[in-house]
C-alpha cells in the first residue's frame, strides 16, 4: 500500500516528536482491497494539544472532543485523532463521552466491523487484532466483539454494515447478519441526514439489490413505503415477478449511479396503493406513476434529501411510464420538457425498468436504441429545444412593442412551433409569425 505523500509527512512529523502515529480504517481496508481510498485518517498516541503544538500552524482544532485535529497539507487536509475509546452510549446515538487512551488496540476496538479496525504505519506493518485482513480475504463483514452491543450502542452501524456489504461486495457474517435484523429499530433513532449518507453510499454498490433483497424490513424502519411492494403479486401476464422483485431486478439493471438507483428504487413504490384487478382477473396499475411520484417525493423530504437531488428523482418516477419517443419531434418535446441530462438518464430509466422484466420482455431495448440513436442526431445538427437556443429573444419581442408576461409567453410559443417543426428556428421566420402571437397572447397550446 503506498501511502500519499503529504500522509506520510504528517506520520513523520507525529513520529519525530516521539508520539506513535498510524493510517487507521477506512484507507487501511481499501488499500487492502486494491481500491483507492476516499480519505486517508490518522490515529495517533499524542493527545490533541500535543497534535496542535507538533504542526503549529498548519493545524486546526476542528474536533477537539472527539480527540481531532485537522493538518492543512498542499494535497488537503489530513485527520489526525487522538487514541480514543467511547463513553457509555444513549439511545443508540454516538457516545455521551469520549475519553483518550494511549493504546492503540483499544482504539481499534471501539471501531465498527473487523475490516475497519486496522492500521499501518509508515514502515508498513499492520496492525489487526480483530482479524480484520482474513476476514476480508474471505470477503466477509464481522462486528468486532457482540453485535448485539455494537448495534445497540450506535444503530447507524447497522447501515454502515449493509453499506459495505452492498459497496465492496461482502458477505455479511451470519451472527451479524441475524443482529442486524433484530436491533434494526434502533435506526429509528438516528438522524435523517446520517441515515441519507450511508443509504446513498449504499445504492450505487455493485451488490445493493442483492442487500435490499435480503433486509427489507431494515430499509422499512425508515422507509415503511417500500414493504408492501414486497411479495406483491401483479396478477398480470406481463409481469413475472412481483413488484419488489421487479425493481430490485430494475435496480441491479441500472448503472451504478445513485440518481438512477434512487430512480429505480422508487419507481413503481406507488403500485401496491394503485393496485385494480378487472373482470377477467387480471392486475391494472392505472396511474400508478403520480402516485410513486408523491411517495418518492415524501421519503425523500423525510431523508432531507437536498432539493434539486429530490425534483429529479421524482421527475423521473413521474415519467418512468411514458411511451418511449421514437419521433424527432416527440424526442425534441422530451428534451424541451426535461433537458439533455435527464432525458438521456429517462432512457436510462426505461432501459432498466424493460431489463426488470422477464428477458422475453426485453426487445423493447431496440426501440429505446431507436430514441437514443435520433436524440444524438438531433444534439449533432444543435436541434432548437431551449430559450436559449431560440433564434429570437426578449429584446426581439420588447423592441416589438411586446411587454411584461407577454414576452415570456410570446417566446414559449415560438419555441414550441420549433420544436414541433411548423416554423424553422430562424430570425425572420420567427418574427413574421409574431402578429398571430400576440394576439392570442401566447394563451395557444404548444405542447
Ligand atoms: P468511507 O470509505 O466511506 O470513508 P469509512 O469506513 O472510512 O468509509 P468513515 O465514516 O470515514 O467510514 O469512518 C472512518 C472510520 O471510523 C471507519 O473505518 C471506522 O473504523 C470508524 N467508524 C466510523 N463510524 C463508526 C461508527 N458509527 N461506529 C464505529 N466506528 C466507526
Ligand atoms: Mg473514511
């Protein structure tokens, strides 16, 4: 494992003041994957004031009850805590207190799982009491001591634990997989905002439909909308499998990005509510996209979801269903209504949703080639789909005597006659179309 640079700098400098000094979890379980870690933290015997006089300066006292302080490196900041072990726990929340101890080994016992409870230092040696390299050359995930104490201490674990089942393809050891279960209510303790960061973490893992497959009733604690779609029948020729079957299939099938995961998750999570069987017995799911639309929309607020995140997500869902393009003016009405980026993430979508299906279901992939084919041609030739790209603007209109909601109204018409094809997108037709424009005040449909 070659350590960074300015990581090593900052173990040297911990070392030359006597103090001992180690890269510790996370880093130490990715390098030893052969992934790159995401951040690299130091553990360290000297107590944070020792840590604040060694690097001066360049250190700032950013979390100094919990032991941490931030070095400032020309490659960005590096972590160091002090050697810590934790208070009594309340309510299945972080510690009430935190106290610091010169011994590593104790450090690392307070760590979640075995494969984050590692460190190395800068000769190389690793230091695993809990076994943490063997279990992740067997590729398992363990707690280390009693995961029923672990669970209860801190709840968030039990997510930490699916997430990295899910992410780094582990198989959860079954003595922590059976208390993941049975603490799972814990998590209703925990906070919206670690819940998110650890689910989002979760979804674009290589193994996430095989992880929400496996612990439905944990992801339920906090997202109770998804259980009834587990186990529920279609009753339809069309669908094989049931609906939470068919969007973990959807789910596995789309790419591993956590817009279209969250997509995927949430798309048909309004079926079980818009569920009719006809006269010949057959399942109908009439209008099932709006309300999937409202469900997504208010597990996502619930998750505090940042808001652009949420309207795309819903956006999504709310067009999941709709009839695949195949003309260039439908394709230019879509890119108008949603964009370039998430027209071609809807085509994603609908991909996915087709690939969820049975496979004698999946020749409808050629017809969303079809529409992915006439949308690059159409961004090829810079097809007109957006005010910006209109050939005339509000200055046009205003020097015409146009005024206030008018210009705004004036110029969605136009673009809807381009993007519809009955007016080219060029300066003097559009002007000469401007008298009928104003008259109707823009009040005629364009879509
Ligand atoms: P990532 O790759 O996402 O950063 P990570 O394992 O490094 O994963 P962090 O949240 O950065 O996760 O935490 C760093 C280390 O702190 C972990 O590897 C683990 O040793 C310890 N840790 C973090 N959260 C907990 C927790 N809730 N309980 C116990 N130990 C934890
Ligand atoms: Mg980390």
């Amino acid at each position: 494992m070659e350590i960074p640079e300015n990581v090593q700098a900052v173990l040297k400098t911990l070392e030359s003041a006597g103090h001992e000094a180690w890269c510790v979890g996370g880093c130490v379980r990715d390098a030893l994957l052969g992934r790159s870690p995401g951040d690299w933290d130091v553990t360290t015997s000297a107590q944070p004031e020792e840590t604040l006089g060694v690097f001066g300066p360049q250190g700032l006292p950013t979390g100094l009850r919990h032991g941490t302080v931030t070095v400032k490196t020309p490659e960005g900041p590096v972590e160091v805590t002090t050697y810590r072990v934790d208070g009594a726990y309340r309510d299945h929340r972080r510690p009430e207190s935190v106290a610091f101890t010169r011994s590593l080994d104790e450090d690392l016992a307070r760590r979640d799982f075995t494969a984050n409870a590692m460190a190395r230092n800068l000769r190389g040696e690793l230091r695993d009491p809990f076994g943490g390299r063997e279990d992740l050359r067997r590729g398992i995930l363990r707690c280390v001591g009693d995961p029923d104490r672990r669970f209860q201490e801190d709840a968030l674990r039990i997510l930490r634990g699916l997430r990295f089942a899910a992410a780094l393809g582990l198989e959860i050891e079954p003595g922590t997989a059976s208390a993941i279960r049975r603490n799972r209510e814990g998590l209703a303790d925990i906070a919206a905002e670690r819940i998110q960061t650890e689910f989002f973490k979760l979804l674009p893992g290589k193994r996430a439909a095989e992880v929400l497959r496996g612990y439905p009733e944990v992801f339920g604690v906090f997202w109770p909308e998804l259980l009834p779609m587990v186990g529920f029948d279609q009753r339809n020729r069309h669908h094989c499998y049931d609906v939470w079957e068919h969007t973990l299939r959807a789910l596995a099938a789309s790419p591993e990005d956590l817009v279209l995961r969250c997509a995927m998750l949430l798309h048909d999570v309004g079926k079980p509510d818009s569920f009719t069987l006809d006269e010949q017995g057959v399942g109908h799911f009439y209008g099932h996209p709006a309300v999937s639309r409202e469900l997504a929309d208010r597990m996502l607020r619930r998750l505090k979801c940042a808001a652009g995140f949420r309207e795309t997500v819903v956006r999504l869902v709310e067009w999941h269903d709709k009839d695949i393009p195949r003309t260039d003016k439908s394709i230019r009405r879509a890119l108008r209504a949603l964009g370039e980026e998430d027209l071609r993430r809807l085509i994603l979508v609908k991909r996915a949703d087709n690939l969820g299906q049975a496979p004698a279901c999946w020749d409808r992939q050629k017809e969303l080639d079809k529409a992915e084919e006439i949308l690059d041609k159409l961004l090829a030739e810079d097809a007109c789909f957006s005010l910006k790209q209109l050939a005339v603007n509000g200055r046009d209109l205003l020097a015409l005597g146009l005024s206030g909601p008018a210009v705004g109204a004036a110029l969605e018409e136009l673009l809807g006659k381009v993007v519809d094809g009955t007016v080219p997108n060029e300066r003097e037709a559009l002007l000469e179309t401007l008298p009928r424009a104003c008259r109707t005040g823009g009040e005629e449909e364009v879509t």
